[in-house]
C-alpha cells in the first residue's frame, strides 16, 4: 500500500505538481508569510546599514555622470563611468550575497513543516521551526546561501548547476532517519542524498524557479509603475538620504521595504511551496527504486541452432564398399586411394601402386 502511494507521487505530472505547489501556497501562506518576511526585512536592514556607502557613492556619480556632455568625454569622464560600474557590480553582488544567505535560512525554517504539510501530516509549525535550527543548517547556508552566489558571480554556470543539484538540502538536512525501504539515510549523507534524490529533475527545478521570478517580475512592474503617480523618488532625493552628515536610516528603510522590495516579500512564501510538490515526488521516486525504475531489460540472445555432430568416421571396410560402389559405376574403373582412371580391372594401381582387388 505504501508502495502504491509512492508510486502515485512519483508518477505526478509536472503541471499537477504546479498545481499542487499552488494549492499548498494558498493553504500554508499566513502560517509562512510571518517567519519568512521576518528574515528578508532583517536582511533589508543589514543591507542598508553594511551598503549605505556604497549607495551613497553610487548615487552622487551617477548624477555627476548625467552632467556629462557626451559629445564631449573626457579620460576622467571615462574613468568615473568605469567607477561607476565597478561600484554598481560590487553592490549587485553584496546584495545577492546577503539576500541568498537569509533567504536559506527562510526557507531551511519551514522546509519541513511545508514538506508534511502537503503529505497530510499532523505537524506543530512552531516544534518544526525551533527543530529547522540545528549545527547541519549551517553546511546547508554555505553550500546554498554563499556557494551559488560567489560561483555565479565568477563563473556563473557552476552556480546554476550547485542550485540544480543541492536546492533540495534545504528539506534533508533536517530529515533524520528517514526510512527508504530497507535502508536508513544516516545523518551524515544528508547533504549527498539531495542530489540523487533531484537527479533527473534539473530542468524542473529550474522551471519552477523561472515561474516563482516571471510572477514576482509582473506584479512588481505593474506595482513601479503604480508607485510613479504616488511617490516618485528620483536619486537626489536617495542621495539626500544616504548623506553621511545627514543619514536618515528610517526613510532608507521605508524605501526598501515598500518602494523596493513589498512584492518579494509578500511572495516570498511561493518557491518553496512550489518546489515541495517536486521534491516529495522526486523523494517518492527516489524511495522506490527498481520499482519505479524497473531494470532494464536485456536483449533476447537466441541459442545458436544445435550442430549436428559430424558423422562416425567409417571403417576402413565400409570407404572401401562406398568405394568399390564408385569405382563399379561406368566404363572403367577409379583408383579409390589417388582417383586415377583405370580402363581395365588390374590388381594394383599404375599410377600409386596400391592394391584395388577386392574379394
């Protein structure tokens, strides 16, 4: 019977699987909307407080560069929009750098409780939360929270392909002793068995994380375009902001949280409510094994067709009465030891000598 089950987990449609990711999002939203956005807005702060500089810097030469003629550009001209990109790349990446690890943390906090959520498990989200924290979630913040953005930064596909194959950590590295049939996954392979369980389904992974950013992207540029007629705020007025003389830390604040970043936070429940319907059907499929994965089938090899065995050498006798049967036939004769032809019966051969008389 728990076979069947798996079974029909695996076999899950990958539009049933989004459908389910949905379905789940919807049932699990306000028990994961607070635990989750507290994680992103402390990310915000501490992205304001460690970039202030850096923004501050970018944005009193980016109104110095939209002074420059540009039929007129000077080498020091060339060297400020150098600095300007440099600047602007390294707080893109700090950003992306911060942002990842608190992200991890958000998802590792509620991974299991969202996991046996959708298997109709009865679950208390508040032991699952204080259980999430634990030595291993660490391996999973640096493999996934800091791995991915300096390899995607350097180099960009090894990233992709970390995300591809670890993404699932975030659900077993809490997962101690969890049967998969006669064996149990010790805690110590972990980390090792969220790759063969997300083995094959690196496209699907991806596919989800494209649907969770193209959702997010629409509704945060119909709500820019939204905020233009309410509250404009152009880089002079960020700049007045960020001022070191005059920094106003709370309106920097408010702007990240409502100007920037209120739709990634209302919806930074969807992806792993999205990715737990793969990663259940992955694990199911995982579990079963040959079973879902039956061996695959040799190719008939046909037995090569009986030899008949070679006929009993004759007797000397028996040659010379098949012999003398030949030697009999027609005009003449033929000697049965060199085939010579013999006109007329004699007692040895002329031309080997040997004797053909028979009695």
């Amino acid at each position: 019977m728990e076979d069947n089950k798996r079974r029909d987990l695996a076999n899950k449609s990958f539009g049933n699987i989004i459908s389910d990711g949905f379905n789940l999002f919807k049932k699990c939203y306000w028990k994961l909307l607070l635990p989750m956005a507290s994680f992103y807005i402390i990310y915000l702060i501490i992205k304001v407080f460690l970039l202030a500089d850096l923004y501050f810097l970018s944005y009193r030469l980016e109104i110095e560069y939209i002074q420059i003629d540009p039929e007129n550009v000077s080498e020091a001209d060339y060297d400020r929009i150098l600095l300007i990109a440099f600047i602007e790349l390294l707080i893109y990446f700090l950003d992306f750098l911060i942002r990842a690890i608190f992200t991890v943390i958000a998802m590792c906090s509620v991974s299991l409780f969202v996991y046996k959520k959708y298997m109709n498990e009865e679950v208390n989200f508040l032991n699952q939360f204080k259980k999430a924290f634990n030595p291993k979630m660490l391996l999973v913040i640096i493999l996934i929270g800091i791995c991915i953005p300096l390899s995607i930064w350097i180099l960009m596909i090894p990233g992709l392909i970390i995300f591809g194959r670890y993404i699932f950590t975030v659900y077993t590295y809490n997962m101690e002793n969890t049967e998969e049939g006669t064996e149990v996954i010790q805690k110590k392979n972990l980390i090792s068995k969220a790759q063969l369980i997300s083995k094959g389904s690196f496209l699907k992974i991806f596919a989800i994380f494209l649907i969770t950013i193209l959702i997010t992207f629409i509704i945060q540029l119909g709500y820019s375009i939204f905020l233009l007629f309410i509250w404009n705020v152009d880089n002079a007025t960020l700049l007045s902001w960020y001022d070191p003389n005059n920094r106003n830390y709370g309106m920097i604040i408010l702007y990240e949280l409502i100007y920037v970043n209120l739709v990634n936070i209302i919806f930074i429940p969807l992806f792993i409510c999205l990715i737990t319907p793969l990663f259940a059907s992955c694990k199911a499929r995982y579990e079963l094994g040959e079973l879902y994965y039956p061996p695959k089938k040799q190719p008939d090899y046909k037995p090569y067709p009986a030899q008949e065995p070679y006929p009993a050498q004759q007797s000397y006798p028996a040659q010379m009465n098949t012999w003398q049967s030949r030697i009999q036939e027609g005009p003449g004769i033929y000697c049965p030891y060199c085939g010579h032809k013999i006109d007329n019966p004699i007692k040895f051969c002329p031309s080997c000598g040997e004797s053909i008389e028979f009695k």
